[in-house]
C-alpha cells in the first residue's frame, strides 16, 4: 500500500436537528446549501462509506482498503469486518432524539452485528446554559422508565447535564442519550449505525411514527439498556506540553482515544496504528517522506499505520483520534506526569488496564 495522509469524500446527514453551525461556527468549506447535522469525516459504515479522493489510491473506498492492506492501514496484526473507528462533526442546533446504541454483546445477540457503538463527544461550541441527558437516575424501574419515554418526560428519568465548550463525554454503548439545541461536536466511535430510539418523530425528516411503531422502539431501547452506566463531562488531561505543543488527552477506552493538539511551529510526530487528524484551526502542513500536505480548517485526513512518522507545520489546533494501546499510550504516560488512578479512570473505560 502506498502511505500518505488520505482525504476522503464526505458522506453527510440531513436530519432534522441540524443547522449551519458546521459551516458558520467550525468554518467548514464547500458544503452544500442546506441543513446539515452531520458530516462523516471517516466513515466505513455501510451506505456511508468514504472513498479516497487524493493521491495513487483515489477511488479506492475505505472498506476497499481496510480488506486489502489492514495491517499497513489501520494497525499491524489488526483484522476487522470495517475500519473501526467513526468520526463526525455535528451540527445539534437542534435537539438529537433520545437514543442508545447497543454494546458489542447487545449488538450481536440483538442486532446480529460485529460490534456495537461506544461514543464520546468533544464539544466544540456551546451556548450558554446548554446541556445533555445522559443515563439512567438510579432507582428508576423498567416500567417507570418505559411510562416516562412514552409520556417524554424525559427529565424525569435522565439525569442532565451541563455542556461548555472544551469538555468531552464518554458515552459507553447501552447508555441513553441526547444533546441540543445550540450545540457542536466532535463526535468519535465504534464503526456502527445502529440505534434505538424514544422519540415520537422520525429524525430523518420530522414524521410522526405510529403509537405502535413508537412502542416497538422503545422496547428494543430497553432491551439494550445498560442503567448502571453513568458518565461526568470531562476537561481532560495534559499529555505533553512545549513551546510547540500542548496535548490534551480528551478521552479513552478499548474503542478509541481522542487528544486535542494545540500547535505552534515544527512537530514531528511518531506513531503505529492509525491517526485521524480532523483541523480545527487555521490550515497546517504535514510532511511525509519528503512530501507535503495541506490540511484546511474543518478538514480530516486519515494517516495510514504504514505511513508512522509525519511532521506537522503551522500554528493551529487539530484532533487525533485513534485506537489506542491503553498502556502505552495512555496509562504510562499520564502515570509518569503524576496523574492518580482516578483521574485517568475518569477519561473513560480503562479500569481493566488500571488494576
């Protein structure tokens, strides 16, 4: 496989909650003239799969490469149905429906899928006063829960939370949830689509579902449901800082981890595995075996595993997202700056790791 930072064609979604927060507040460039609530910036879910659209690989889809070579794109010894991780930005200037995605087990006992959907958002903007629902309030029984959901009295089961800009969420697959109005995120994920849903209305374009068809939803949300499961907005952790670098360690898991780079000058940069890198900032230069690149503000690029060693140029802020080695990558280091088992547990799901 031929190693450079990979572009890829957009897939995008026009549901009811969205806005132009995605062009107006990121900055994002030539997107169409319409409401936009998410845009899949690497995406190999089927019906949205992302195609590469620069260099010796155009054309290719990501499903195409992640079959063909996914020991030099995603990770040596990595073998999957799907690249596997999501990323969207996306636009809440409306309220999302109150939904749940399964974990693995639920997914494939359930949905007959190979994974379920673990999520976390990083919040981009955040009106004052906007919040989330997130979980379950303890002591809630299954028919007090159901008898709410259908009423949508949602307040009254769901614990809500404050969301400000700079926080991050994660939201483990079997947790309830919604976010919106007046809000954007960053959102990075198990490679899915599927979700069960409360709401009386169909995301897609606003149309009411029938009694029974609500019903029938609502059901599967609760045969999925993980109540135990609660989670705090997070500031994250400082991984590294110099004159060129600050690094802020968002989130954690098995699934993916999530840091934010605030860059000023020259950085050269090492890894294994895959790196999505998603600007947020002004544009940035990346070099590769002689090569360079221009990453835009708003724009991602996927580096391959193969590729290993980039230097990045330019005074911006980017997100890294990847599959990460939770000792190596997350634990150990944030472990060598003094940082207790309990903060970094609060990154995420690593308390397997930590003991």
């Amino acid at each position: 496989m031929d190693a450079y930072p990979l572009q890829l064609t957009l897939p995008m979604a026009y549901h009811i909650f969205g806005g132009e927060l995605i062009k107006t507040r990121l900055g994002k460039a030539n997107l169409p003239d319409k409401r936009i609530a998410e845009t899949w910036e690497v995406s190999d879910v089927d019906g949205m799969i992302a195609t590469v659209k620069n260099g010796s690989l155009s054309g290719k889809t990501l499903r195409e490469l992640a079959e063909q070579f996914p020991d030099e794109l995603v990770a040596p010894g990595w073998r999957g149905p799907h690249f596997p991780l999501l990323t969207k930005f996306i636009d809440a200037s409306g309220m999302l429906p109150v939904h749940l995605h399964a974990n693995d087990e639920a997914a494939q006992r359930l949905e007959q899928q190979p994974n379920g959907k673990t999520e976390a958002w990083h919040i981009l903007w955040a009106a004052p006063g906007a919040t989330c629902l997130v979980g379950i309030k303890p002591g809630i029984g299954q028919q007090q829960l159901r008898a709410a959901l259908l009423a949508e009295k949602y307040d009254e089961v769901m614990p809500r939370k404050p969301v400000k800009t700079g926080d991050t969420f994660y939201i483990p697959g079997g947790m309830p949830h919604t976010f919106g109005p007046d809000t954007l995120i960053y959102e990075i994920e198990q490679t899915s689509n599927i979700q069960q849903h409360a709401m009386p209305w169909r995301m897609e374009d606003g149309s009411k579902l029938s009694a029974q068809e609500r019903e029938k939803n609502i059901d599967a949300l609760l045969a999925e449901l993980r109540p135990e499961l609660t989670t705090e907005p997070q500031p994250g952790l400082k991984l590294e800082e110099t004159s060129q670098l600050r690094r802020l360690i968002c989130c954690a898991g098995p699934y993916f981890a999530l840091e934010r780079w605030k860059l000023s000058g020259s950085y050269r940069y090492q890894y294994s595995g895959a790196r999505i890198v998603s600007s947020l900032g002004d544009p940035l230069q990346i070099t590769a075996n002689g090569e360079s690149w221009t990453l835009e503000r708003a724009e991602t690029f996927l580096l391959p595993s193969a590729l290993g060693d980039v230097t990045f140029s330019g005074k911006s802020e980017v997100l890294v997202g990847y599959v990460p080695d939770l000792q190596k990558d997350v634990i150990a280091p944030l472990q060598a700056l003094g940082y207790s088992e309990h903060a970094i547990a609060q990154l995420g799901d690593v308390h397997d790791k930590l003991r």
